[in-house]
C-alpha cells in the first residue's frame, strides 16, 4: 500500500544529519516506483519526481537541519499541490434553482452520492429536489427514492406506467418543479453504462443541454485504478465536468486515482465519498489528503465529524473535567459512547496520526471490547464510578459477576482508567487551561 511504501522509503532519511544527492535519488526513485504501483498516471508520476528531486536537491545542500524531515515536508506540498491545493467553493445561482447534474460509469457511486449531497445541503439549509434521470437501469428510480427519503429530500421520477420515459423530459420537468416551488438546489442523477460508450455521452450532453447545470460533478470510483485516467479523459472530452468526486475512498487504494484525475483532468477535486452510509461524505481537502497518503493521519477530518456527530456541551463538559484530573468512570463511559457514534472503532483509530501502521492489529480489533468496558462501568455503584480508589477485591468481584467479565478484566478498565486520567490531568496543568471552560462553543 501506498502510504506503507512512502513512509519506507523516508525511514532512511529520518534522523540523519547530512544528505547527499545519491540519498534524495534513491528516495525518489523508491517514491516513483509507489507511485507507479498505487496505479497514479505517468505523466503526473514525472513531474511530480521532477519537482521533488530539485527541491529535495536544494534541501541537501543547504545543509539545514534536519534534511530528512525536509523532503517529507517537500513531497507532502508536492502531493496538495497535485491534489490541486485550495478546495474551492461550489458554484450556486445568484437567482432560481442551482443545479448540479452527476456523470460517471454504472456503479460509480452517483446515486449514493445524490442522497449525501441532498443531506448536506438540506443541513445547509438549502431545500433540496432530487431527479431521477436514470432510467436506464431497472431499479435505479427507486434506489433514488429510498435515498432520498433517507436524506430527507424530495425527489422527482417519472410515474409508473409512463413506459419507457425520457432521461431528459423528467430532467426538464424536475427542473420546471423546482422552478416553481422554489426550491434551491436540483441534484440530477443519470445513468452510467458499465464502460464508456457514445449512447450514454450523447444521453448525458442532452440533459446537460436541457438543463445547464452549475455544477457538472464527475464522480469516480477511487479503486479503479489505471482506468481511471481512461474513464476521466473519456468524461472529460465526452459530457465535461467542473469538479470531480472520489467515491470508495474507504478502499484500499489509498490514493492512486485521487493523485491522478486532478493532474490528468485539471478539474478539482470537490468531495470525498468514504462508505454507503450518507454521512460518510465530506468535503476533500487536498492537505488532509496528502496527510493521509503520508499516514500523518487526518485529525481535522476526524474532529470535524466529531463536532458534527458529538453533542458539544457534553464534550466540553468531559474536556474540563478530564483536564482538572477529576474525570469519573462515568464521563469516561459517556465518551465512551460519543466516540462510538462517530463509526466503528477501526475507522476512528485508521485516522489518528501513527495508527495507520497498526492497520493489521486494527484488523483485529474487537469492537466487543467497548461493549465489555460499558458491562463493567454498569455493574458499578454510582459511588465506585466517582471514586474508584474504595473498589476492593469483593467489590471487584461483585462487578465481574454482574457484568460477565472476570476480574481481570475489570482490574484492567481501572488501571487504564487511572492511567488516562492521571496523563489527562498532567495535560490540563502543562497547558495552564484549567477546566478549559471559557471555550468558545
Ligand atoms: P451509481 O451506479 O453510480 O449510481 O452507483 P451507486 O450509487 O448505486 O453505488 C454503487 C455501489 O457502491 C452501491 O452498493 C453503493 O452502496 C456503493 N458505494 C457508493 N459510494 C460508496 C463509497 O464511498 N464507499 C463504499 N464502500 N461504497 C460505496
Ligand atoms: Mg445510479
């Protein structure tokens, strides 16, 4: 994998004092054959090694510090400035409906990502009307259906029994609906083709035609490796598109696609889809991305869908207590569970910076372990989860029992609790934030 290969080839460079030209060469050249391996194009392969190599050449005889950790640095704004730097604001009307129309193969994720869009948008306050133009496949009205009504937003078919029906006439017409209900932002979704063929470019242009989109929004399936630039090129040349969505980006091929399509098409990168779910969907951030590749991990990312999906006061709340070393088994269950909302553990942990190496321990992680930690925190008496220090043996044994565990497992959850707690206490001293209460929120 990509960011395993990456950060192999920087292990040599870190802690050395001096670099030569031979050293940035064989680092580059390792660079370039992960790159090659993770699928990314050619052309967008050379220069980014062109680029880097004069950089990294700069850093080494400039004798600075630390010259290692300085092509780190260079390969990781090598890397945002190819994911396309900035992440720029979408296009919306100044008056009347904004419409965004989607484009991509069969099973690239376009109506999966017609219901986050909508979710996102309605939570922006936008009204949302979702059109069905895929009447290709069969199913595909109704898939669009479920997840517009998950999202929360209308959605605009055809009626059953119309026969056949016409992609561009339900686009028009869903158009003209918003028109006049005033809704803000129309998301027409189309149907993909398996490859790329002419009937589905020529369908695709005729509802651009009908409908004049603001946004045409490519949306291309992150594992699909040297295709994707074929498939791009294809789009490109055949409907155009002004920004492109990665979807599957919680596969395995971290990286290849997303570090091609920008240089290959030129258009930027505006989202990123990471699951089925229709939350896991967020802006794409060229930095975050390289931190990912990089495995720096994606903090932002993850307090971002912290603050979304974490009831704030209640983690502040936590934060201030933690940080004075007064935290209780009880607060420490409430976050407990607030992490938990954010996904599975693996997903939570695969984002924390210097995990991403931990990935097959990850594989194993047992997500049971939070159900048994919840058991045990149960089985205490309000008076033990505040004060842990009166839980003697018979205590502990009571609490095993009554949370089928064994003591061990209960002398465990209190020595990492104390542990936690004692380290978070020593935080909140260093960082002379007491309570940290006057947080802004
Ligand atoms: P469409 O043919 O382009 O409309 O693609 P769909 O939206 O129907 O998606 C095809 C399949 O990919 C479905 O099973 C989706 O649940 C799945 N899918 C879509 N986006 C993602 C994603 O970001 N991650 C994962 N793992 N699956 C996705
Ligand atoms: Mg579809």
């Amino acid at each position: 994998n990509l960011s395993d290969r990456l950060s192999q080839s920087f292990k040599q460079l870190r802690g050395r004092g001096v670099l030569t030209e031979a050293d940035v060469d064989n680092t580059i050249g390792q660079i370039r054959r992960a790159l090659l391996d993770a699928d990314v194009a050619l052309p967008v392969v050379r220069q980014f090694t062109t680029d880097v190599r004069e950089k990294a050449y700069g850093a080494a005889r400039s004798k600075a510090l630390n010259p290692g950790q300085q092509v780190v640095r260079i390969v990781h704004d090598e890397l945002v400035e190819i994911l396309g730097g900035e992440t720029r604001e979408l296009h919306f009307a100044s008056r009347g409906p904004t419409v965004f129309m989607l484009a991509g193969l069969q099973g690239a994720g376009k109506t999966t990502l017609a219901g986050k869009l909508g979710k996102w948008l309605r939570e922006e306050g936008r009204s949302v009307l979702l059109v069905a133009s895929d009447l290709q496949r069969p199913g595909a009205v109704h898939q669009l259906q479920v997840v517009g009504g998950r999202a929360g937003v209308g959605v605009w078919a055809p009626e059953p029994g119309d026969g056949v029906g016409d992609p561009v006439e339900v686009a028009r017409s869903g158009l003209a609906h918003a028109l006049e209900s005033g809704i803000d932002v129309v998301v027409v979704d189309t149907a993909g083709r398996l490859g790329v063929d002419q009937e589905m470019m020529d369908q695709a242009i005729a509802i651009r035609e009908a409908v004049h989109p603001h946004e045409i929004l490519f949306v291309l399936d992150a594992m699909v490796g040297q295709d994707a630039v074929r498939t791009s090129t294809a789009f490109r040349d055949g409907v155009g598109f002004t920004g492109v969505v990665l979807s599957k980006l919680d596969g395995d091929a971290r990286g290849g696609a997303a570090l091609s399509v920008r240089g290959v098409t030129g258009a930027p990168v505006l989202f990123a889809s990471t699951g089925e779910g229709l939350d896991d969907f967020e802006r794409f951030h060229a930095d975050r991305m390289a931190g990912r590749i990089l495995d720096m991990g994606d903090v932002m990312t993850l307090i971002e869908q912290a603050e979304k999906r974490m009831d704030q006061a209640e983690a502040q709340k936590v934060a201030a207590k933690a940080m004075s070393g007064e935290l209780t088994l009880d607060d420490f269950l409430s976050q407990l569970q607030q992490v938990r909302r954010l996904g599975s553990m693996k997903k939570v942990l695969g984002m924390i910076p210097g995990m991403g190496q931990m990935r097959d321990q990850l594989e194993n992680f047992d997500e049971r372990e939070v159900d048994r930690v919840e058991a045990i925190v149960r089985s205490m008496t309000p008076a033990e989860r505040t004060d842990v220090s009166i839980l003697n043996g018979s205590r502990r044994a009571r609490i095993a029992r009554g949370s089928g565990t064994t003591v061990t497992d209960v002398n465990g959850l209190v020595k990492r609790f104390e542990a936690a707690k004692a380290m978070m206490g020593q935080m909140g001293q260093m960082s002379g934030m007491p309570g940290m209460g006057s947080m802004p929120g």
